[in-house]
C-alpha cells in the first residue's frame, strides 16, 4: 500500500515547508543524493576518455543510468540522449531535423515556451508555424490537429499534459492521427514522465523529450531525448567524445547516442537521475499517478467552491491546479501563501504566456503536487486560500 509518510522520509526539506511547485521542478529524494555523492567521493572520472579505473567506473555507471532510464521508459538505450534539460533536447531536433523552405510545423496554443520557440525560430529557414487551440479547458481535440496538416507538414509537437491547465491530452489518438499523415511527431513529456506510465514503444513517437528534475525526481541539468530513428537528425554539438575520427579533412561521428552528447557531459547529474528513476520504479509509477490526481482533484473541487476564488482546466486534471483569488494578483497571492504559512506555488505566467493569454487573464497561482504531497498539505492550501479571499473588497 502506498505510505506517503514513508516517501516524505527521503525529502528534507518537506519538514520546513508545503511545497506544491513540483511541475517546475520536484525535490530529489535522498539516495539520488547520495548517488551523486558517491561519484565525487569514490570514482570521479571522465565519461569515455581514459583507460584507468576511475574512467572505467564513472562510464560504466553513466551507461548503466542510460539503460535504467530507456527500461523504465520501454525505449532503447541507444536512441536514447542525456541532455540538460528538455528545452536542450527539443532545441537538438528544431536546429537538426532536415528542413526545407515551404514547410511547415504545427503546436498546440498551450505548450510551455520550451516547445514553441524553437519552432518560431525556424521561420529564418522559411519554416512556417501553425497553432491550433485549445478548449476552455486546455483540452486540444486530436481532429484539430489531424485537420491542421497538409502537404507542406513535416513535424507535430505537442505537450503530453498542459503545464498550464493540468490537461491531459489525448497523445495516443494524437500521434495515431500524425502518423497516418505520413508526418513526424514530438511528445513533450515534461509533466507526464514519472507522473503516470510512459512506454514509448506503444505510444510510438517519433521524439520523446523530458526534463530529469520533475516527475523523474533528478537533479536539475538533466533531461533526455529519445528519437525513433536517430539517423535522421544532424548533431548541433560538435566537439570531444563525439567523433569516431578526426582527420584535417574532416571527421566522422559515432553513432547514437555518442554523437549528441560532445563535450563532458553532467556524469553525476546523469547518475543520480538514474538513480531517481530507480526509485519511482519501485514505488510504482501507477500508485504515484493515482496519489497526485487524488489530491489535485480534490484540491480544486475544493478551491472552486470558494467564493471569489476561480479554478481553471478540466475536471479530469493531472496533478496541476491552477486558480485565481479574483481581484488579486498571483503573485500576491503566492506571496501570502509563503510568507504565512510556508506554501510553495508558482505565479504568473509558468513559461507559457500564449495558454495563459488564451484565458484572458494576467496569470494564475498554480499549485502542482507529487509523490510526497499529502492531504493535511490539501487542507492547509485551501483553509489559507479561503482566508485569503476576505481581504478582497
């Protein structure tokens, strides 16, 4: 049986604060830690550059953290990237993808800044960007999409979850619909992966990104990049570790994943997120998802039938909630939930003005849960919100 009580253990800091902004990043529980405490105290090397015992140690556990992350992702570990974050690993396949002047690429209106602005960069290539918007809700209908390609469409990208609205779209209809179209997609797993299961052999996306420091629980300055057919997209980083040879003429790349990853990589970074992943494995990720929208649900019913309090998203969220006290300002908001009783949300715009403009509103307060939320911290947000709305006039 799921012991929240027990999780909280591995997470400090939970005993001074109610943290509610895991969707811009959670915290990394105690043996991720200790993993990457290891490396520096006991065998700190080079990843791939040298023959003695430190370098073999730190590679073979830097390629053991790999594998651990393609198993619990059901993906292959040879198309399967570390990167610093998922803005790194969206940004390797907008600048390294085969383009051609006259194509074109759709989004959705609420993807995170991460997934809009490398494609609106394309424009200087003459790619053109297509948005299609959501409901109210922040739910995208999949036929929306499918309606949006033409025969100039090479690429969809789209979120898995809003992390604007909390909305869960419907990604296996979506890529099943993008495919028949003969055309590639990108998922952005940064609020699904860890959150709920994610086996990318079944979804089948031709490009998965994710961040290491949210639902994975590693450290920030980690993310992946799994890409179907690797081949298919030129590096953007060029350097150390990433050529088979190297001639005054010219080089010749490893083959994936070395060749995305020139220069030292985050060896430590990449260690305790393998060790992160490690430990949502064995809770369970299926119990974790049904925790978090447990307590989201519940939390915004909740702050909805607060008087000047407005909830938004659909019924049927993630673990995302996000709400306005009418007639204040997020911040403000967020600022008395901190400074009166320790409540960590975010406010404002969350990095995706565009979903937050389509509401009409200035920002929201956002409270994002996790695996070591509990309902006493549900309680504790919406009792203080409601004391927080009788200082509106």
């Amino acid at each position: 049986m799921y012991d929240v009580h027990s999780v909280r253990e591995d997470f400090p800091v939970l005993k001074d604060v109610t943290y509610l902004d895991s969707a811009a990043t959670t915290q990394t529980p105690v043996p991720a830690v200790k993993a990457m405490e290891e490396f520096f105290y006991k065998y700190a090397g080079n990843h791939g550059r040298g023959a003695h015992r430190l370098a073999r140690e730190t590679t073979n556990r830097y390629e053991d953290a790999r594998e651990t992350i393609a198993d619990f992702l059901n993906a292959d570990a040879d198309k399967t990237v570390f990167t610093r974050n998922a803005t790194e690993s969206i940004n390797i396949v907008s600048r390294g993808f085969p383009w051609k002047a006259g194509d074109n690429v759709i989004v959705t209106l609420v993807e995170h800044h991460s997934n809009q602005l490398p494609w609106m960069r394309l424009k200087e290539m003459g790619v053109e960007l297509k948005i299609v918007k959501p409901d109210i809700t922040g739910i995208v209908d999949p036929q929306d999409i499918a309606d949006a390609i033409d025969d100039r469409t090479r690429l969809v990208a789209a979120n898995h979850i809003s992390n604007v609205f909390g909305s869960i779209q419907d990604i296996e209809r979506v890529i099943k619909f993008v495919h028949k179209e003969d055309v590639k997609i990108l998922v952005d797993g940064s609020q699904s992966a860890g959150h709920m299961p994610t086996d990318l052999k079944s979804l089948d996306p031709d490009f998965f990104v994710t961040p290491g420091h949210k639902g994975l629980l590693g450290p920030q300055g980690t993310g992946i990049l799994f890409m179907k057919d690797p081949d298919e997209i030129e590096p953007v980083f060029f350097g150390g570790g990433m050529v088979n040879s190297v001639t005054e003429s010219g080089y010749v790349p490893e083959d994936s994943p070395t060749k995305f990853e020139a220069g030292t990589p985050n060896i430590p970074g990449s260690i305790g997120l393998g060790r992160a992943v490690e430990y949502v494995r064995d809770i369970g990720v299926l119990d974790i998802e049904k925790h978090e929208i447990a307590l989201a649900r519940d939390a915004a019913k909740r702050l909805d039938e607060l008087d000047a309090v407005e909830v938004y998203g659909p019924q049927e969220r993630s673990g995302v909630v996000p709400f306005n006290v009418v007639g204040m300002n997020s911040h403000d908001v967020a600022m008395i939930l901190d400074q009166t009783k320790a409540i960590c949300v975010r406010s404002g715009y969350h990095c995706a003005m565009p979903g937050i403009n389509f509401l009409g509103v200035d920002g929201t307060v956002r409270a994002s849960f996790a695996l070591y939320n509990t309902e006493e911290e549900v309680d504790l947000l919406v009792d203080t919100v409601s004391k927080i709305t009788s200082l509106v006039d």
